[in-house]
C-alpha cells in the first residue's frame, strides 16, 4: 500500500537526512535546557520538516515535522509539537490535506515535572496557491479537532503567505527568498477570535532537497479580557524528498506550522 502512494523513495537516504533534522533539533533542545530560567520578552522556534511533494504523475504526498520553542532566545525549554500528515493533490494549486498531532506545553521554570497541558490535534486543510510571476501566493484554509487534557475544542484558521524570490524570477536552486504570512484563528466558544500569528523570514533554496528560512514570528492570544503577545526568533530547516520520475515544478517552501 505504501509503494502504491510513495513510490520511487529511497528510504535510505530519507532516513540519513531524517538523522541529520533530529540532530540539529536535539541540539536546540540541549542549548534550551541549560541556561537559567528566567522570564524573557523573546523567545525561540526551532522548525524542522520533511516533506513528500504531490504532482501530476502522483498525487498522494505528504510531511512530518517535529517543533521545539524556547521561553528565551535558544533558551529555556518550554514546548515542543510532533505532527505528520497525508497530502492529495486536487490540482498544481489546490492541494488537500488530513493533518495529526500532539502537542505538550512545560513549566520552562521546572520542566521535569512534565507537560503542564497535554493536547491531541486532528486537521482537514486545503491549500490555494497562486503565481502572479514574481509575487507568490499561498492561501491555507483549515478546520482543527483538538483535545486540551482531555476537553474538546474546534478551531477554524486561514493563513495569507506571500513569496518573494529576490536573485530568480522563480524558487529554485540557489535562490534567496522572502516570506512573510499572517495567519487569523477562530473558534466555536467565546473569544471567537483567539489568536494572530505574523512572521517574517529570509529564505535560501541550496537545491531541489534543502532550504532553510531564519526570521521574526510574532503571537498573540486573545481572552476575553485581555491579550498577551510575543516576539520569537524563527529557525526553519525543510528537507523535500524528489522523485526521480516526479515532475519538475516551482514549489512554495512553505511552513506546515
């Protein structure tokens, strides 16, 4: 069943690059945990995905990533996120998805008495992409079931992620890129609007397999009697798995956050 989705994968190799990601992410992790707790306004997300692209010839894709936040700049431990999902593609710009995750929040202040909120995280997405020759356009739509220590929740998002390539007319090998988003949250209860995430980042595309975006990410989570925000230091690495038979075409090196 696999080889019928996922063909033409070389597992070995997927799994060296796979050891490489987890290594840089262990990493982060070992910087975050010895350094003092202490209170700071900025804050650190480490990114790192794997991703199956879909095409013409094979429709079926899809992507893993693994997520780890700091309270402080590369500092602190407080989060970390582990969510994969299987990706069909309705056509070059109309991509759907089925996403899963779970997700767990620390005490940074005591992180070894474990996950202060535990959570569980169905998804259903769709992708819109839109190429207006230099100016690129991702439009992401998506409606989350999720299970915060144990109570149910909805949540609805739409996410606006514009790409500008800035030494090619398209994102390719060796290009430099801008990417800047802002992303709207929503829910069923009281605040219905809960959440405004807005990044900036530069990229780089080193070939057809890596590309790494480092830049700004702010959030901002509503109550109903207050808000609270913070700036965080975004560290992205991505590693797109190639077909050999697969058919060549420009792709967003979009966030799955």
């Amino acid at each position: 069943m696999l080889r019928k989705y996922f063909c033409g994968i070389n597992l070995n190799m997927m799994l060296k690059n796979l050891n490489a990601i987890v290594l840089i992410v262990a990493l982060l992790t070992i910087c975050s945990l010895n350094v003092k707790a202490q209170d700071s306004k900025v804050g650190t997300w480490g990114i790192a995905t794997v991703v199956l692209p879909g095409d013409s010839l094979h429709r079926w894709g899809g992507y893993s990533e693994l997520q780890i936040r700091t309270n402080g700049p590369i500092s602190q431990f407080q989060y970390y996120e582990a969510k994969a999902g299987v990706s069909y593609d309705l056509d070059k710009n109309f991509i759907a998805l089925l996403g899963t995750g779970t997700y767990h929040t620390y005490d940074y202040t005591d992180v070894n008495a474990g996950p202060v909120t535990n959570e569980f995280r169905l998804w259903e997405q769709m992708t819109v992409n839109q190429f207006l020759d230099r100016i690129k356009f991702e439009h992401r739509y998506r409606i989350e079931q999720r299970w915060v220590n144990g109570d149910y929740r909805n949540r609805f998002r739409y996410r606006l992620n514009m790409f500008i390539p800035l030494n090619n007319r398209k994102i390719i090998a060796k290009t430099w890129f801008l990417s800047i988003f802002d992303e709207v949250f929503f829910n069923n209860k009281a605040p219905n609007f809960e959440r405004n995430r807005v990044s900036a980042a530069l990229g780089y595309q080193f070939d057809k397999k890596w590309i790494a975006q480092a830049g700004w990410i702010n959030q901002r989570n509503y109550s109903a009697t207050t808000s609270s925000g913070k700036n965080n230091i975004m560290l992205m690495l991505m590693y797109r798995i190639n077909r050999k038979n697969g058919v060549q075409r420009e792709l967003l090196p979009t966030t799955t956050d």
